[in-house]
C-alpha cells in the first residue's frame, strides 16, 4: 500500500515536471514568434520608408529639371523678343535712311527744274527781243499782223459757217414756231374745283354726339390722338365736322367716325381699332384712284406701285388744286395739243399723267418734286423720252423735244385758268407742315398733329424716353423753338400729352 503510495507521488511529481516543461517550451515558442513578427514589421516600415525617401527625391529632382526647363524657355522668348525689336529698329533706321536720301533727291531735282525753267524763260526773253529787233515790229503790232493774215485767209470759211448758222437758226425758229403754237391755248378757260379743309360727317341722332364725346370727354380725346385731326361738336343737329389741313387725316377720321357710328360700340379701344380700318380702307382707295386715273387716261403697262404712288396724289393739294384731278387734265390736254401738232400722242398723254408724280413723296423725300418725278420714273423703267417730256414743264431742264413744250403748255393751262389754284392755302398747308416738321425733329416726339387752323398742336411723347417733369420742359423748349425759327399770326398753343399703357394677355 505504501509502495503504492509512493508510486502515486512519484507519477505526480513526474507529470508536474513534465507539465512544467512543457508549458515552458510553448511560452518560449510563443515569444520567439511575436519577436519574429515584430521584426519582421520594422524591417517592413524601414524598407516603405526608403522607397518613400527615394520617390520624393525623385520628384523635387524632376520639379527641379522642370522649372529648370521654364526658366531656359522663357530665357529664350525674351531672347528672341530682343532680336525681334533690334530687327525692327534697324529696318525703321534703314528705311529713315532711305527716306532722306529721296528727299535729297527730290530737293535737287526740284532746285535743277527751277534752274532750267529760269533758264528757259531767259532765253525766251533773248529771241523775242531778236525778232523784234529783226522784224522792227513790238509784239502787240506782230499780233495785229497776223490776224490780219488770218482772217484774209479764211474768210471763205467764215461765209460757209455763217451760212451754216443761219440755216440752223431757221431751224430753231421752227421748233419755236411749234412751242408758240401750244401755248396759245393757255386762254382756255374751264369750271373750277372747290375744296374745304373740313369735311361734315352726318349722324342718326343727338344721342350719338354724346356717344363720341364720351365720359369726360375721353372718346373724342382718343379719336383726336389717333387721326391729328379736331372733332368739332356743335349745336348743328344731326352732323359732326372734321377739321384738319390733311385730307388723308380727315378721310381716314370720317371712315373711323362711320364705322363707330354703324357698330355703337364707342371706347378707346373700339376707336383704334376703327382707325386701323379706316387707314387700310385708305390704302384701298389710293390704289383704285391710281388704277382709274390710268385708265380714264388711257395708259396702261404701268406697275402697281407706281399706279399706288399716284392714287396717293387724289389726297394730296398744290394752292388748293387736286394734284390727280390736275394731273389728268394736264394728260387730256397734252394728248389733244400733241394730236393737232403732229407730235408723239402717247408720250405726251403719259408724261402729262406722270407729271406731277414727285409731289406724292415729296414731303418723305429730299429735292425739287421734278427730281423726285424723275428718279420713280427711272425706277420703274418708264421710257426717257417720257422723262424728258415731264421734267421740263416747270423749265428746270432745257426743253428737249416738243413734247416737252407741250407738257408745259397744258401744265399751264390747268394751273393757270381762272379759279383752279388759291395761294394762300398752299402757303396755310406749307405752314402747318413746317410746324409738326420743327415738332417731331425732338427724340422724344412719338408724334404730333397741328389742329385749330395752327393755333394748337397736340404732341404725344413716349413715355420711356421722358417723364411728367421732362414733358413740362419739353413743353417748353417747343414753343421757345416755335418762336425763333417759324412765324406765325397770333399764338400757338403747346399741349404735351404723356400716357403710360400697360398691356397683358389672360391665356
């Protein structure tokens, strides 16, 4: 039992030991290992570390070589730039050098030209003094000599010439013949139109005056703004009067008037819209008249905007004659003196028509209505020989062909019979033209109408371009332009109006 005892601690002790030296050797084992990669980490970091060191040696060397390179570059342009700039100066001395030397040039031939030009004179001066030291003559009685010689001479030729002239006279005597023969006629005498500077538009009843006037007086006001012409309403029953010194304005404010008038819708709005159709009616009109008056006179072939520019003459006045209703007369007549003298009826019939042509555009246009006449004419390729028959009739141009002197005989006989033309309306019409002229030449002036026979204008401004306060001054800086540089019987009165109109459409 002992002994077994014994056994059982000596087995003990023996695994104690052995369990001891076991634990050891992992424990050593394990250290050794967490040594290792511990070693193992440094040696990994120093390693990164040199390659770290290297790259960034590397790239400060390849900064370094880069700005290197720039500075040898920019080295060089500044270089160049240099070479550049002494080429230049060089050139400009060269080419300074090169200047002077022609100018040396110049100077000296200039002095030799002047030497040999007082040379020659001097020498001129030597043998007229021989010649006449020669001939024992001055120079004046040398002349005398010597026309004397020529006219002997060629008196043969004189006789010829002078024959030659008189028979060319007796030419020109003829054509004048002619020329006194067509206008002759300017005795004739015929029945006068009669034109107003008003028109009078009827109305169904005194309750459309009230209508037309509006609350306040804001219809008529708005028709006045778009037509420029005054709207008289009166104790007259039953009509209206339009008054203005354009008969475009008038006509266009009469259809306007009418068509409010047949629709009963009267507002500002409906207004302008009339107005619009009044002006496109107009345009309809003035293109009728022009086809009608060609063919009452018998022309055809002519383009449709020049039949335009001449309807537009049915509404335009000289000293209160109709210019389209003169115009055809003038066509009539020449037909008839061209048929009796034997000259070109066709040309004298259309260049009577054309005649007056330019004073369609002549308020739009720069120049004289002949050359304005002229240039449409032109434009519209119609024949030279009409050109030079219409453009002498107020004896601008010399008279040409015979024609042309007819075209001013009927000219003159519808101008001048008793009756057919009034000065002092032409100068009235000239007047009011020349007042809104001075008025819409101001930036701010959208436009302006002359009303009340001068004494008033209305002017309507944009509003973007001034205010209340610049309206005041431009009111004023007007009138002080009316006085120093037009006149006028009386006073005018300046009516500046400003209105701002906001506009959106609901969609």
């Amino acid at each position: 039992m002992i002994g077994y005892v014994l056994l059982g601690v000596t087995a003990l002790l023996l695994g104690v030991a052995a369990g001891y030296l076991v634990r050891r050797n992992l424990a050593k084992n394990q250290l050794s290992t967490a040594e290792g990669q511990a070693a193992k980490m440094l040696a990994e970091a120093e390693a990164k570390s040199k390659e770290m060191t290297l790259q960034a040696k590397e790239q400060a060397m390849q900064v370094l070589e880069e700005a290197k390179k720039s500075e040898q570059a920019r080295e060089e342009k500044l270089l160049l730039q240099e070479q550049r700039v002494e080429k230049r100066v060089e050139q400009a001395e060269k080419q300074n050098e090169e200047v002077e030397a022609e100018k040396r040039k110049l100077l000296q031939k200039a002095e030799e030209i002047r030497a040999i030009r007082e040379e020659s004179e001097k020498l001129r001066q030597e043998e007229a003094s021989r010649l006449e030291a020669v001939a024992q003559l001055s120079k004046e009685e040398a002349a005398v000599q010597m026309f004397r010689l020529v006219e002997e001479e060629s008196k043969e030729a004189l006789v010829k010439r002078m024959s030659k002239l008189e028979n060319e006279a007796h030419d020109e005597l003829e054509k004048r013949s002619l020329s006194i023969m067509a206008t002759v006629i300017q005795k004739y005498s015929r029945s006068h139109v009669s034109e107003f500077t008003t028109t009078t538009v009827s109305i169904p009843s005194d309750e459309i005056k009230g209508k037309i006037i509006g609350k306040e007086g804001r219809n008529i006001r708005a028709l006045e703004k778009e037509t420029g012409v005054e709207i008289i309403v009166d104790d007259t029953p039953e009509s209206i009067v339009i008054s203005g010194f354009d008969p475009v304005r008038r006509e266009i404010a009469r259809i306007a008037l009418e068509k409010l008038i047949s629709d009963g819708r009267i507002h500002p709005a409906r207004i302008e819209e009339a107005v619009e159709e009044g002006k496109k009616e107009i345009d309809q009109k003035i293109k009728e008249a022009g086809e009608a008056a060609a063919y009452d006179a018998g022309i055809a072939g002519l383009h449709p905007k020049l039949l335009y520019i001449l309807g537009r003459l049915r509404y335009r006045y000289s000293y209160k004659q109709n210019v389209l209703l003169h115009s055809l007369e003038v066509s009539y007549l020449a037909g008839a003196l061209a048929a009796e003298l034997g000259a070109d009826v066709a040309c004298a019939k259309k260049a009577g028509l054309l005649h007056d042509i330019g004073k369609a555009v002549d308020h739009e246009i720069e120049g004289t209505h002949v050359k304005i006449g002229m240039r449409i004419l032109e434009k519209f390729s119609i024949g030279q020989n009409v050109i030079d028959a219409m453009k002498c009739h107020h004896d601008e141009y010399p008279h040409q062909t015979i024609e042309s002197f007819i075209v001013t005989a009927a000219d003159a006989l519808s101008a001048a019979r008793p009756g057919a033309r009034k000065e002092t309306a032409e100068k009235y019409i000239k007047r009011l033209e020349e007042l809104e002229a001075l008025i819409n030449s101001f930036p701010e002036v959208e436009k302006s109408y002359a009303i009340q026979a001068g004494r008033e204008v209305r002017i309507f401004v944009n509003p973007g371009k001034t205010d209340d306060l610049g309206a005041m001054k431009l009111a004023r800086d007007i009138a002080k332009r009316i006085e120093e540089e037009l006149k006028y019987p009386g006073e005018i009165k300046v009516n500046v109006f400003r209105e701002t109109r906001a506009v959106e459409y609901a969609r």
